[in-house]
C-alpha cells in the first residue's frame, strides 16, 4: 500500500490538489490552517473564503507551507510543517510556549481525505514532513498531538496527530502543559 503514496511539496501550481484535501475536511475547508498563522480575531473573521483566500496568497510565498501526499494521482493528504517561528499561535500561547531557545519548526495540521482514512496515511505524511523539515534545513522539530488516552470523553479533534504516531516515530515528550496535549521533539541532525 505504502508504495501507491507519493508526498511532494505543498506549492502553489498544487493549489487545485490542495484544496481537494482542505474540502473534504468540514473543518479544514474553512481553517485553511489559518488557525495555527493568523491572530484568533483574523482567523475567526477570515472562517471560509478569507482563509481560503489567505491560504493562497501563503502558497505564493517561496517556502511551501506543508506536505501533499497522493494515492496513485489523486491528492489523498496534507501534512502543515513550517518554522515555528511563522506561527502566531504558538507565539501567543501558554499550553505550547517554547521549552527552550531553540529555532525548531513546527508540525501542526494533519488532513486526511475520508476515503484514504485508516491506512497509514497520517503516519506516512509525518515521515515526509520530517524529510521535508530536514532538507529545509530544520535542527529540531516539534509537535503539539493529542493523547487520546489522556484526551476528554467526548475528544478533541486529531488534526494535529495522535501522541502514539510521534511516539512511533522518534519523537519525544518534553513538556505536558494541558493533560492532553503533549509538546514531542524529535532531534533532525
């Protein structure tokens, strides 16, 4: 299966392919990941078109904003990984300030079209965002995943990963400040 997936940069001659993924995402159709850049007054009022229309003038810019997977021709999924450092909200926030002085980039949005949901995509996504990362010239890398052991009944979205999944793949907790959401590093050079 894994040998039918195909990752390449999320530019901007991908736009049609990327919003295939956004929009089969009910969320992810009007985020546009505009949730993790913008100011939360920005991203609110931005919620669908403005953030589509703000998601476009970002693939213009000359680092892609992310990773695009394929099953075979047919955009399947998308993976946000970008120097922390571009992020608003991690700036702003408590739950994930920075542990240290570090410059890391950051893994913050997973998207999974629904039919090539639960077969590894997610996991496959992450190995290309950590390569996409490491040729970017990233030192380190973080994210901010959900414990689903540790999450609420009722759950918070797994946008951004599952613990288990960057566990998996070599990252490490480093700092716990909501009982939920983990902040994992995974060292690159």
């Amino acid at each position: 299966m894994q040998d039918r997936f195909s990752f390449f940069p999320a530019t901007a001659d991908r736009l049609a392919d990327i919003e295939a993924v956004f929009d089969d995402c009910a969320d992810g159709r009007n985020c546009r990941c505009a949730y993790w850049y913008l100011p939360n007054a920005d991203y609110k009022a931005g919620w669908g078109e403005g953030n589509r229309n703000w998601f476009r003038s970002l693939l213009a810019e000359r680092r892609p904003p992310g990773i695009l997977g394929y099953h075979e021709n047919e955009p399947a999924g998308w993976c946000g990984v970008a120097p922390r450092a571009v992020f608003d909200r991690l700036r702003r926030s408590k739950p994930f300030a920075p542990v240290d002085d570090r410059l890391v980039w950051s893994i913050n949005c997973f998207i999974v079209r629904k039919p090539f949901r639960r077969q590894g995509l997610s996991r496959l996504l992450l190995k290309h965002a950590v390569e996409f990362a490491n040729a970017n010239g990233a030192e380190c890398l973080e994210a901010y995943p959900v414990d689903q052991a540790a999450r609420a009944p009722n759950g918070a979205e797994l946008y951004p990963g599952t613990l288990s999944m960057f566990l998996d793949a070599g990252f490490t907790e480093v700092a716990r400040r909501l009982p939920a959401r983990p902040v994992g590093r995974l060292e690159c050079r």
